[in-house]
C-alpha cells in the first residue's frame, strides 16, 4: 500500500478552510491531517470543511484525527463538516456511528452555505 499518495490540499473560503483529502488515509499519513487541523485551530479558525471525494482508503487512525479536534473546534463556536465521501468510506464512519457525530454532507457547496447561513 503506498502512503506517499496522501495529499491535502487547502483553500480558504471567506472564514472557512476547505481541506481536500485525497490518497490513504491511516496510521502513516494520519500525523499530516493532524498537522493541517492544528494550524487551522492555532489561526483561529474553526470552520473547517474536510472533502473526501478523492479518498480511498481511511483506517481507525484517521478517523480519530477527527475525534481528537471535533470538542475544540466546537467549544470555540466551529465545526468539522465532513463532505463527499466516497460510499466505502463512508462505510467505515457509519460503522463507528460518526454520522451521529458529525455533519456529513454529500457536496461541499452544502457545507459552505450551512456555514455561512449561521
């Protein structure tokens, strides 16, 4: 399984980060996402939008990345909205109950107008 295929690609919207996640995301490439989301968090950002609509593979470790960040970002009045995820890896968050948790939407158009509508 090659891990050099992650990559993150970020934008800013107006006060939102956008981040495209695209590749395998495990226990390798997981410390990346981590990075992004703790510069997000250290700008004072916390609307963050993650696109998943060039993600292959996530793993247990991925998924807590979202975990450690979601209290923080929401305790300074943000979110983590969770966009376009391919159906296998969707799969795997609705197996761990993550739809409970998160707002996961099918376009990331929906996540910014959510955004912006509040």
């Amino acid at each position: 399984m090659n891990n050099s295929n992650f990559k993150i690609e970020k934008k800013k919207i107006d006060d939102l980060a956008v981040l495209s996640i695209s590749g395998y995301l495990d226990a390798h490439t997981s410390p990346l996402l981590e990075q992004e989301l703790e510069k997000s968090v250290k700008d004072g950002c916390y609307k963050i939008i993650v696109n998943f609509s060039d993600l292959d593979y996530i793993s247990s470790a991925g998924l807590g990345v979202f975990m450690a960040f979601i209290e923080d970002v929401r305790q300074n009045g943000g979110d983590i909205k969770l966009t376009n995820m391919k159906e296998k890896v969707f799969a795997v968050f609705d197996l761990l109950g993550f739809p409970l948790l998160f707002d996961i939407l099918n376009e990331e158009d929906e996540a910014i107008t959510k955004f912006q509508g509040n």
